[in-house]
C-alpha cells in the first residue's frame, strides 16, 4: 500500500511524536506505509471531516474512533 495521503499534514506525527521518534517510526509502517484504512484517525478524517479528528487520538485507537464516528 502506498504512503497515507495525508502524513505530511498530520498533526500526530508533526507535533505530538517529535520526542518519540522509535514509537512514531513503528506507528508511520504500520499505519501510514502500510494499512491506512486500519488508522483510527484516518478513519476519522474519513468519516467526519479532518476538523473532528482529535488531535490526542493514537493511531491505534480504533475503538475510540468508532466512538467518536458514531456520535458524529
């Protein structure tokens, strides 16, 4: 699969992983070079727009990207 579209303007991997690179670099393969519909903000941004994409959700909080999709 090819890079996320929108890696380069997520604000996860440009702010909030600056001091982790060795988690950061785990999360960027498995969800951002690799299977991105499996991305729970990407899953988010999809569904409801990038404005409701929380900027604290983890890239492997699917069940609390369900959530907030659900709520709408």
């Amino acid at each position: 699969m090819a890079e996320c579209e929108v890696l380069s303007a997520c604000i996860f991997f440009n702010d909030k992983m600056a001091n982790m690179p060795g988690t950061a670099a785990g999360y960027k393969r498995q969800y951002c070079q690799g299977d991105n519909l499996q991305c729970a903000r990407y899953m988010v941004l999809k569904s409801l727009g990038k404005p409701k994409v929380p900027p604290d959700l983890f890239p492997n909080q699917e069940s609390r990207a369900r959530k907030i999709i659900a709520e709408g």
